[in-house]
C-alpha cells in the first residue's frame, strides 16, 4: 500500500473517539491521524497523543499543514459550514463532515461554491447511506419496478453512554445540568429543529430514496425527552418519521418500506457500533431475500474518502445530493414550525 493518507480532526469528541478513530482503525495502514483539534485542551492533547499525533486548540495548524490531506469535521453543527469552508481554502482534497453538513441552506448554498472552487471532495457522516447492505438491497428494491407506498423511519435510542463506553475510554467533560418543566413553543421548535438536523437527518438520504418529495406535512409532535413523530404525504407516498431519545429499553433502529407488490425492512445499527451492517429482508411473491454484510457504513465512508484521494474516484453520493438531502430535513423543521405555531 502506498502512504498512509493524513488525516486532522476538527473536534476531538465522543464521535472522534467513538467512531471515527476505531473505524479508521479497521482500515489498516489506510490513514493516519495526524492532527486533532479541540477548543477543550485536555482533549485535544490527550486524543492527540493516543494516536501519536499533534494536538491544538486552534483550527489553524490542521489547515496549514499539508501533511493533513483530510479533515475530519466532528464539531458542534453549528461550526461545520465554516470549518468545511476553510478546509476547502486550505486545499484540502478531502473533508468528512459530519451530519448536519451545515445548518441552513445558505451556509450549504456557500459551502458548494466554495467546493467547486477548491475541487475538494466532500463527503458527509450519514453512515446509513454508505452501509454497503443498505445500498445492495436499496438497488435490488429499484429493480423490482416497485414504488412504495409507505415509508416509516423509527428510531428509539438509549443515551450514547451506553455505545460511547463500550466503544473508548472517553476523555471525561463535566456533564451538562438538565432543564426540567413545560416547553413552550419557540423550546418546541428549537428541539423539533435539532432533532431533524442531529437525529431524524441520519436517514434522510434513505427516506429520499423512496419518498422523494416531502408533500405536505400532516403532523408532527414534539416527544419528551427527546424526539419527534411526524408524518409527511407526497402524492405517491407517505413518511412516518418517528425518533425518541434517551429510553432506557434496548435500541431499536428500523426503516420500512411498504410498496405495491414487496415490502423491504431493515434493522439498522445505531450510531457508534461497529458490528457490520444493516439486516434488509426484500420481501414479495417469489420469496425473501436478506442482505447483510461484515462492513458498516461508517468502514465504506472512510473507504470511500481513500477511493476518492488515492484514485480520483468520484464520492458514491455527490455533494448535490448532500445539499438536496440535508434541504429536506430544513424544510421538515420549517414545516414543523409551521403546525406549532398553529396548534399553540
Ligand atoms: N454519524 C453519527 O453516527 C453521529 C452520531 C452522533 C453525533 N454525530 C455528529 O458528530 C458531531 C460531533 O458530535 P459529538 O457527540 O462528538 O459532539 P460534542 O458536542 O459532544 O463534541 C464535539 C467536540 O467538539 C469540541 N468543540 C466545540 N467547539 C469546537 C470548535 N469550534 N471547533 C472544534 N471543536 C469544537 C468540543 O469541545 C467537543 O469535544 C456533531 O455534529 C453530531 O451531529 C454523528
């Protein structure tokens, strides 16, 4: 194999620790961390030398560096769009950002612009999308020729602790203190808001895949702690989207799809775990058909960003279709807005 591709770390985090690092760790000689950088410096430092690499609290040293051929973007949402901005003005010929690619769709309207100047790749961390059973089976339903008719995401999860510990040793943050009491509407809509751009967008490019169009938002409520249910009607098609957070039952990822003549369900693997991919069954009249594989999406992302920095290949999922994918789950919030305004 040829030289390791050298990666820097926006963000040292639970998703760096967790996920990032011991997926890039299945990978071989493929890549190598050589910056990470976090505004906390206990992180920052402590991550940093796990991996041999250079610490900072200072985004500047990973763009300058140009032994950094590809930033890994695990920051809060908010800094994403300029971090991928600033990745690109740096040369970068890569960036892995992860969900929400940005935060509105002008920040993605930038980040295009920026990209297409730079000619860096950008892939963005919807794991699903990549996980190489979800893509066989998602192509074996388009060959039947079936459309569906329902589309029903569910995702029901306990605290991240749970995956977290299991995964690393994280590098230990104070915990937050939690609010307690009624929400009023504009608490409503800002959670509403961060549920569709931190959990319900996990999926969106898969519920795009069979429910291309929103329609019209039916309903949509607010689920404490944490969650949402929501149904939104295409003239083809209907999605029920349905998240809860944390529960203190095992978690439960599904994503259904109901059509005219199969029915296609999977079991998805949450975020942080790292046993292979989804389970799909492809169901209709001449039998059942299961896909699965040794290889989650998390593995086929970072295969990917290799493909893509090693051979030129093209990203398996455009940057186009990131933005249309990451504009749905902005007008789902918009449209949500809309019935809490109303009903209150
Ligand atoms: N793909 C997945 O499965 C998955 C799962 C959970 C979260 N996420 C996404 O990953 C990202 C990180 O999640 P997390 O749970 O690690 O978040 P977090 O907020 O717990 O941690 C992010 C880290 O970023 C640091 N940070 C804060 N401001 C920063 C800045 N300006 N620049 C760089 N670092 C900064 C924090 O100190 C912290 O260590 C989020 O965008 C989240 O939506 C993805």
């Amino acid at each position: 194999m040829s030289k390791s591709i050298g990666i820097g770390f926006l963000g040292g985090g639970p998703v760096t620790q967790a996920i990032h690092l011991p997926a890039i760790a299945t990978l071989g000689e493929s890549f190598r961390t050589v910056r990470v950088m976090d505004v906390n410096p206990v992180v920052a430092n402590e991550v940093a030398a796990r991996y041999g690499a250079i610490g900072s609290t200072h985004a500047a040293p990973i763009y300058e560096d140009p032994a950094v051929e590809v930033v890994a973007i695990c920051s809060p949402n908010a800094f994403h769009a300029e971090q991928v901005m600033a990745s690109c003005r740096a040369g970068k010929k890569a960036v892995l950002c992860e969900k929400p690619l940005a935060v509105s769709k002008e920040e993605a309207a930038a980040i295009r612009e920026a990209a297409l100047k730079s000619g860096t790749a950008i892939f963005v961390g919807t794991m699903h999308a990549y996980d190489p059973a979800y893509v066989e089976a998602r192509d074996a339903w388009r060959q039947t020729g079936d459309s569906a008719i329902q589309v029903r995401n569910a995702i029901f999860l306990p605290t991240n602790d749970v995956y977290t510990d299991q995964a690393t040793e994280l590098v230990p943050v104070p915990a937050p203190q939690r609010q307690s009491g009624l929400l009023d509407v504009s608490i409503k809509k800002t959670m509403m808001r961060g549920a569709m751009l931190g959990l319900a967008i996990h999926d969106i490019p898969l519920v795009r895949d069979f429910h291309p169009n929103m329609g019209q938002l039916k309903s949509a409520s607010f689920l404490p702690p944490f969650g949402y249910s929501l149904v939104s009607e295409a003239e083809d098609s209907t999605a029920e989207l349905t998240g809860l957070m944390p529960g203190v039952w095992p978690p439960k990822w599904t994503f259904e799809v109901v059509g005219r003549s199969h029915r296609w369900y999977a079991e998805m693997p949450p975020s942080y775990v790292m046993a292979g991919s989804a389970r799909i069954e492809l169901s209709g009249s001449s039998g059942t058909r299961v896909f699965q594989s040794g290889t989650n999406g998390y593995q086929k992302l970072w295969q990917a960003v290799s493909d893509t920095v090693r051979h030129g290949a093209p990203p398996p999922i455009p940057l186009e279709t990131a933005i249309d994918d990451l504009a749905f789950a902005l007008d789902l919030a918009d449209g949500i807005d809309h019935l809490l305004e109303k009903a209150a």
